[in-house]
C-alpha cells in the first residue's frame, strides 16, 4: 500500500480531535503522528499519547536543528510536527493522520506534497461556541483566543482540498473514510501502474497477434 499523511485542519471545537481518534479506533491502516507542544496537558492527555510537551527553551532547540516537517505558533503556544514521527508512521505502511493548524498545513505540504488535506467545518457558529463551552477545557481568556483564531482559520478554506461538516459525528468519520479510501484508489498513487498496464497491452497483443496469423 502507498501511505501517505492526512492533514485535519478546522477551526478550535470544529471536532477534528475527535473524528481522528474515532478513525483511529477502528482502522488499522492508521496511524497517529503525535505532535510536539509548549502548551500545558489539560486533565486525562499523556505525554507522548497526546502531545510531546516540552518547555519553549526545548521546542526552540528542536526547531534549530530542524527536526520539525512544520511549525507555528497557535492561541500562544508552540506547536509542531517531527518529521521522525510521519516517516515512522509511513514506513510503517500506514497513512499518517495530523490535527494540524492552517499555518503548519501549508509548511507541511511544501516538504509531503502527497499529504490528503481535509477541513473540518462546524455545522454553524452556534454549535460551535456551544461544543467548545461544554468541553470546558478553556478559561475565558483562552476560549477568546480561539475564537480569534477561529477567524483566521475559517478563510484558509480553500486551500484544502475536502470539506466535512462535522455535524453528526458518525457521518463525518465515514466521510473521512470514504475520502481515504478514494485517495488509496486515485491514479497518481497506485504502484507500478504503468508496468501493471504494459504487461496487459503486451498480452493482448501477443493474442490478437495469434489470432489474426493463419
Ligand atoms: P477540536 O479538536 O477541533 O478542537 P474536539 O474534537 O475537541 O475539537 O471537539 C470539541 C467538542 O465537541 C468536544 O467536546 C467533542 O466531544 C464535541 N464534538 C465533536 N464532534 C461532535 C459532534 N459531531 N457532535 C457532538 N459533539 C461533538
Ligand atoms: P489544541 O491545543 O486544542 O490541542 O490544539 C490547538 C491548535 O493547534 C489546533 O488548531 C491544532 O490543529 C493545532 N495543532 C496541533 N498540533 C499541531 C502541530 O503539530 N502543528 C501545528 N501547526 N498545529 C498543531
């Protein structure tokens, strides 16, 4: 199989946490790139599960040495994406799912340009503020920022190639399904297509050829 990385972008609240560890549960052709942070776990995340995280001081050293495929700063906080971590995941046969902002999308592309981008859409702003107060994983101050970031992330739509409105959560999973599924089929990432082809046209040819010689 030809694996390849799988970018969840949307906006804070949108769900993309969520679909991908439903995905995750129930594909084996899935794997989860876990990304490096400076923000602090929130109750029930587990370094090296959730996020690596790590203090600014060793983000920035990372960043130096260039260890990160992408980086950005999001709602304060340091994020970024080892490129150890998807080639893990990729050498080990399977595609690499990414809960990554817009900003590290686009870096992210430049160095996999393979990666399947999908944005992930909240069904209106209403259920969006609604879901994000209900995880009451924020203060007040951080939910602000989220939503400020909410904006900005909201107009970068259209640089991603899949859209899914998360409005029921079964059927957005499905979607991601069915789109991962299509991408395994899609001509430019089947293996030797071109030799697969050639030794039909061969074949074909061997038996008109005999049955047109008397
Ligand atoms: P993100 O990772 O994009 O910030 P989350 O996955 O944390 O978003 O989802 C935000 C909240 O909305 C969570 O509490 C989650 O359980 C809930 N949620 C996500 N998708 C749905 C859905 N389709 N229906 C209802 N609640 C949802
Ligand atoms: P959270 O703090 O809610 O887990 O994530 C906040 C934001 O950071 C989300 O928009 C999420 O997509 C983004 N994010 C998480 N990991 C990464 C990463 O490795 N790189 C980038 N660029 N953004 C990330």
């Amino acid at each position: 199989m030809n694996a390849f990385p799988l970018i969840l972008s949307a906006p804070s609240g949108g769900g993309k946490t969520t679909i991908a560890r439903a995905l995750l549960a129930r594909r084996h052709d899935l794997g989860y790139s876990v990304s490096c942070t400076t923000r602090a776990p929130r109750p029930g995340e587990v370094q090296g599960r959730d996020y690596y995280f790590m203090t600014r001081a060793e983000f920035i050293a990372e960043r130096e040495k260039r260890a990160f495929a992408e980086s950005a700063e999001v709602h304060g906080n340091l994020y970024g994406t080892r490129r150890s971590e998807v080639k893990r995941v990729l050498a080990s046969g399977k595609h690499v799912v990414m809960d990554i902002d817009v900003q590290g999308a686009v870096q992210f592309i430049r160095v996999f340009p393979d990666t399947v981008t999908i944005f992930i859409l909240p069904p209106s702003a209403e259920v969006l503020l609604e879901r994000l107060k209900a995880r009451k994983t924020e203060t007040p101050a951080q939910l602000a920022a989220r939503l400020q970031s909410a904006l900005q992330e909201l107009q970068e739509v259209d640089s991603y190639e899949y859209v899914i409105v998360n409005d029921d959560l079964e059927r957005a999973v499905t979607s991601v399904e069915s789109i991962i599924d299509a991408e395994v089929l899609s001509r430019n990432r089947v293996k030797n297509l071109r030799e697969q082809v050639g030794l039909l046209i061969q074949r074909l040819e061997q038996e008109i050829e005999s049955q047109t010689t008397p």
